[in-house]
C-alpha cells in the first residue's frame, strides 16, 4: 500500500485545531496496513500546522517477500483511500479489488474508500435545477444547486413566478399582465424544521403583503404604483408576519391545548432557526429587491467598460460580529456587556437576525412555562431583555439592466465560506465564456441569450474590489484561509459542469485539485460538518434576447433526473 498525502493545502485546512503527530510512527504504519492488502512500500505524509511545516517517512511493510509479478499486479488495481481522524485528514492509495477489511484502522480512525470522480460527478449533479424563462420580461434563466453536509440537509429554497395582472398592478405600457419573480435560499440551524417551513409560506406571506400594498396604489389616483418604502415595508411586513406565527402564535395555541404531540409539531419550527435571502423582481421596472435575514448573501454581477466583470453585494451579513448589527443590539439592550460575545449573540448564535430561534425571543415567563410542560431547556443566564433576534429583513433595490446582461447569484453562507465575492462573480463570468465557446454544453436554440455576456478575457474575468478582505460587512472566506488556499485563478478554478450553480460549488470545493474535491464529497455526516457546510447556490441571468414563449421550461442538460413530480416553477 502506497500511502499519499492530499495536498499541504488540503490538509492543513482540515485541522481544525493543530494536527496528528506521528509520534509511533510504525504503529501508523501498521494500522494502515491493516485495512487492505499491502505492496511492499508504504510512504508516509503529515502536516503539523501548529509549529508550520510538513514531512514525510518511509517504511517497508510486512510482505515485502512478494514477487515482482505479483506487486505489479497488485500495483494495477489501485485506489484512494480516506483516513479521518478528530483533527487531521489523510488519502492513501491502497492495493487490491477487494473491500476494505475494517472501517477504522489500528490508531482509531476511521476508513472510507474515496470517491472517484466520475461519483462525485454524480453527487454533485443530484440536487442541480434550471430552467429557461421565456417570459420576455428581462430574465432568461436560472440555476439552482444544493449539496448537503448535514444529514438532513438544513438548508432549503423556493422560486415562483406570479403572473399579475392590471387588476392587482399597474403596468406602463398598456399590457394585460406583468411578472413578480421570487427566489430564496434558506439556511437553517439546529435542524432543517425551520428552512422548510419557510420555502412552503414565505414567498407567499410577502406576495400576499405586496398584492395589498400595489392594490391601495391603485385606487389613490396620485400614485398609481406604490412608492419604494411602501414596497420595503410590505417584505419586511410579510418576513415579520410569518415569523410571529412560528414563534408566537404557536407557543401560545401549544400552552392552550397541553397536548405533547401538538407541541412537537408546532415547536419545532420554533425551536429550531433559519436564516432567509429572498429577492424580488418586478418585472415593470426592473428592480431587484434582495431581502436578507442573516447571513446568506446575494452579489451582483455587472459587465464593466473594461470588458470584465464587477462584483456587488446587494447584501449584508447580519451576525454578532457584523458592526452595525453590534450597534443596534447594543442600542436595544443598554448595559448587558454579552449581547454579543465572539461574534454570537448572548455568545451563542451566529446570526443576529433569523426566523425561529424561539429561546432568543421568547419572554423569559413563557421559556420557563414551556421548560416546565415540555422540553425542559432552561433560559440562558444571559438572557435579561428578549428579543434579541428579529427576523426583519434589510431590503436593497437595484435597478437591474437586462440589455448588459446582469446576473444574480444567491448563496447559503457555506458558498462565501470558500469563494470571495468576486471569485464568485468571476466564476460565473467564466463559466458564460465556456458555454459560447462550447465547453461542457450543447449548443441549442435556447442559447441565445449567451451572446450578451460573450468576451475573450483570460483567467476570471472580474475586477479587484475594495471590499475584499471583509470589509463592507462582507466577512472573508474563512475556509480559504483555514486551508491554505493559494494560487492563480487558472490554477485553481475549472469548468466541467453545465449548471452554473453546480459549478459555483465545484469550485468552492476545490475546482482543479481533484483529491481536495474527492475527499470532501467523500467524508458522510457528521465528519463532513468540520470541513464544510451545506451549500445552497442560485443564479439568475438577465437577458433581453431570450425567446417569448411565454413558457418556463425546464433545462434537461443541466438538470438532474427528475420525475413527473418536478415541474418549472411558473
């Protein structure tokens, strides 16, 4: 058995917190040994990232006496092996056909047989969506990715298109109808109760709202259509509605009826917590309104002058360590030193806003009611004022310019853990030049739309912003800096999928270095959770040449297999 490293980047990302020495040394060897059948040397790589360096041994196994013939047969049927300690990660490859003897090996860790590519292919493309918008409104397509880390999944999403007509709103040039276009991406925490709850409702919470406020501007004739705070304040209205239902209203029918079943179906969404990114498209105007309720983040990306792309957020990350997050809990709560500690409110949740997350809302009366009847969770010690969560989103409006081509990409905070805005933005950017150029896509009438974004710029084709680094109230891709991440664009980055989504994540995870891609897609739940997040990824592309069909139809070759249950999201 040949024992290989992954790459010093990789695995010195994947110590969390200082590594595995090698202090017995021939034990290791052993115990590696002892999981597949051996070829006659077996080489050894570590990385201590506490004192900065790498290092290698070798050793001879125990059945160095085989023939050459019979290592060079052994030698032909190889493959990779993954071996996962409490803080380190190793590849080996490793001799024989057979399956491995053991799923743990003589020094405790535990044995996976790595995935080969064309299986994290396959992994990668499960969950991919996209469909084709033939609606002539100023969107021509999007695509959706998801890949779980936790097992459930936490994170969820939801898209719709609603067709509106002149009854409900006004529209300019005299037409029967316009479009209101939806998409969220919902991280969810301590369970996946909540992100479900919300891709079933919130899009129709905040339609429900807006229908209401472009209807009253209707029939005041100074107005005609609503005016941008009414608009705010009708999402804002429609996140906080439904989060009053989930926290509050639930707890209180549960408190009524005493009934432990009734209380486990509607607490848990309220026990449990989600971020929300939600954005909305009227397609009158052609303003994009981003709703952020925590950390998920949206980044637009425009065509610039110079040929290349910039890179915008349209979203802020909403955490205890986000500055002005600081100042207004500060403001809410005089005088209590730990609203946030370490970046976490009251030192134990990340996000400053979200929906659910009931023990950072509830009175502390109706905490003890609920500890005492049912699930016996004490108050924090730190908990004096609540609420100190609110699930009020912030709201930005960008008039979107469908003739340059602008795209939108939305994102679970596990994505801009691993890729900075304007690798993002650049990704995408190069992921447009392949499909014109023909690389990983068919060419088909409904690809027309590509020629808006077609240009022959090199590596990523995206400029520096300022904002890199985590300023702005962007944080900085933690993963990057945890694993060593280094080199150019063209080193690192690669196109092989047909879904921008799916290759937004593929990259994310290591693009070109394929090991780093394999033995992050190979490690199950829970070992993955150290090591990365569930990822959510949309993209949305505006366009003004795509057909009118009037359709939206679903992309085939950038889908994963579907059955009848799936259909386009109109």
């Amino acid at each position: 058995m040949q024992l290989r490293p992954l790459s010093i980047a990789v695995a010195s990302s994947l110590v969390a917190g200082g590594a595995w020495l090698f202090a017995t040394r021939s034990n290791s060897t052993q115990a590696l040994d002892s999981v597949s059948n051996p070829v006659s040397h077996v080489r050894s790589s570590y990385v201590d990232t506490k004192k900065g360096y790498a290092g290698s041994y070798y050793s001879v196994s125990q059945n160095a006496g085989l023939s050459k013939e019979e290592l060079e047969k052994a030698a032909e049927s190889t493959r990779k092996a993954l071996f996962v300690g409490p803080e380190e990660l190793y590849s080996a490859t490793i001799s024989g056909s057979g399956p491995l003897s053991k799923d743990t090996d003589d020094a405790g860790r535990k044995v996976l047989e790595m995935m080969t590519p064309e299986q994290v292919d396959r992994k990668l493309r499960r969950n991919e969506e996209s469909y084709t918008v033939g609606r002539g409104n100023g969107v021509v397509r999007y695509d959706t990715a998801q890949l779980p880390s936790n097992d459930p999944i936490e994170d969820d999403h939801a898209e719709k298109i609603v067709e509106v007509p002149q009854s409900i709103a006004a529209t300019e040039d005299g037409t029967a109808s316009s479009d209101w276009m939806f998409w969220g991406v919902f991280d969810g925490h301590s369970g996946w109760t909540t992100s479900a709850k919300l891709r079933q409702v919130l899009i129709s919470f905040v339609a429900r709202e807006l229908t209401e406020t472009y209807q009253t501007a209707l029939t005041d004739p100074h107005l005609t259509f609503p005016t941008p705070s009414a608009i705010d304040a009708a999402i804002k209205k429609g996140f906080v509605k439904l989060d009053h239902e989930i926290v509050h209203d639930a707890v209180t029918h549960v408190l009524k009826t005493q009934s432990k079943r009734v209380a486990a179906e509607l607490l848990a969404p309220a026990l449990s917590g989600s971020c929300a990114l939600l954005s909305f498209y009227d397609t009158r105007s052609h303003e994009l309104r981003v709703a952020c309720t925590g950390d998920s983040r949206a980044v637009l990306g425009r065509r610039a002058a110079s040929g290349k792309w910039t890179a915008t957020a349209l979203s802020e990350d909403q955490t205890g360590g986000t500055a002005s997050e600081m100042a207004r809990l500060r403001r809410e709560h005089p005088g209590e030193e730990y609203v946030t500690q370490n970046g976490r409110i009251l030192g134990g949740l990340e996000p400053s806003r979200a929906f659910g997350d009931a023990l950072y809302k509830w009175s502390l009366e109706t905490q003890e009611r609920v500890k005492k009847s049912y699930f016996g969770r004490s108050p924090s010690p730190r908990c004096k004022t609540p609420p100190y969560v609110t699930a009020e989103p912030v709201v930005t409006t960008t008039k979107v310019q469908p003739e340059n081509g602008d795209f939108v990409v939305m994102a679970t905070d596990g994505l801009w853990e691993m890729l900075t805005n304007e690798e993002v933005v650049g990704l995408v950017g190069q992921w447009l030049e392949a499909q014109e150029k023909g690389v990983g896509v068919a060419h088909s009438r409904s690809q027309g739309w590509l020629t808006s974004w077609f240009s022959a710029e090199k590596g990523l084709p995206v400029e520096e912003s300022e904002n890199q680094g985590g300023k702005g109230g962007q944080r900085a891709p933690i993963r990057q800096q945890q694993w060593g991440v280094q080199g150019k664009a063209d080193a690192r980055f690669v196109v092989e999928d047909k879904n921008a989504a799916t290759h937004l994540i593929r990259n994310a995870l290591g693009g070109k270095d394929k090991d780093m891609v394999c033995a992050l897609l190979t490690l199950p739940s829970p070992y993955s959770r150290r090591y990365r997040d569930d990822l959510t990824v949309e993209v949305i592309f505006f366009g003004d040449k795509g057909e009118s069909s009037g359709n939206v139809e679903r992309n085939k070759e950038a889908s994963a297999a579907f059955s009848e249950a799936f259909k386009a999201k109109l």
